[in-house]
C-alpha cells in the first residue's frame, strides 16, 4: 500500500491477490478471539455443573504467558493432582450421574473439540499470513509475529510490503 499525500490510503495490489493479507488477518483475528470467547464462556459453565469432571481453558506451554495459544481441556475433580484427562477417562465416571448430565457433558465435549479445531485452523491460518507478509517460504519462524499480534503490538507499518507477499519465486515471462 502506498500513501501519497494528495491520495486517500488505497491498496495498489488489489487484483493481484496480495494487497488484502492486512485485512484478512483482521479478519482471522476478530473470529480468533471469538472463539476464545467462547471457549472461556464454555469452561466457566462446565465447572459450575455439579460433576466429576469439567472443562478448563489451557494456555499452551511457550505462548502461555502471552495467551496466544488457548485450548480446552477435561480435568478432574477427584484428584488431588488436578491433572488433564482424556474424554475416554471422563466418560466412565458420568455412569452414575442422570441421562441429562450425560447427555450434557457428551455434548460439551463435542463443542469441545468443535472449538479446539477452530481455533487451531485459525491460529493456522494467522500465522502463513504472517509468514507471508514477512515473506517468509515456511510458517514455523513467525510465532514472535503471532504474539505480536495477539497482543496488539503489530501493526501494517512492521511489514516491508514492497516485496511480494505471497510468492517467494519471481514470475518472468
């Protein structure tokens, strides 16, 4: 994007399919949070059922401090240790409770993972667009870029958009 004085901000690669990366990782973001959202709202009901399990939201080791990476997770009441479980260790303990708890937590665990799968693929998606407007050829370098964002410090201005951004290989003809 090129800004001249005289000139209202405008996106000179529009039809090339690389001026809009900005905005779409906007984009990415406003839903990104959204699920996160959801996934705390979703934590925060399954521990007040009166149950022995429940869902926690998880901040992944590495991004944790930044709350980069969330991800829910079954825990136990029972333990002294509080430790994450599998829903196939959660499941036999509902025997004993009505059909409307286990129905209820079945489903909480299908939203669950619903939630996990989303908030993966857009966590994916956020990154390659990272990489991409760093002009990176791999995504794995970027995750200082993706705290950066998360946490808001990220701006257009942080990227040299003169290179190409979503080709590393120059076309000739």
């Amino acid at each position: 994007m090129k800004l001249k004085p005289c000139q209202k901000l405008a996106d000179i690669k529009a039809f090339k399919g690389k001026g809009q990366a900005w905005q779409m990782l906007q984009d990415v973001g406003v839903e990104l949070r959204a699920v996160w959202r959801e996934m705390e709202i979703l934590a925060h009901e399954s521990g007040t059922k009166q149950a022995p399990a429940y869902v926690q939201v998880h901040r992944l080791p590495g991004l944790s401090q930044s709350g980069a990476v969330n991800e829910l997770r079954w825990r136990l009441r029972q333990r002294q240790l509080d430790s994450h479980v599998l829903w196939q260790q959660v499941e036999p303990l509902l025997v004993t409770q009505a059909i409307g708890v286990r129905r209820y937590f079945w489903h909480l665990n299908q939203r669950m993972i619903d939630l996990n799968c989303q908030s993966g693929i857009l966590r994916s998606i956020a990154t390659r667009l990272l990489a991409r407007m760093e002009d990176k050829a791999r995504a794995t370098g970027s995750s200082h870029l993706f705290v950066a964002w998360v946490k808001n410090d990220l701006t257009l201005a942080d990227f040299d958009l003169s290179q190409p951004t979503f080709s590393s290989t120059v076309r000739t003809r």
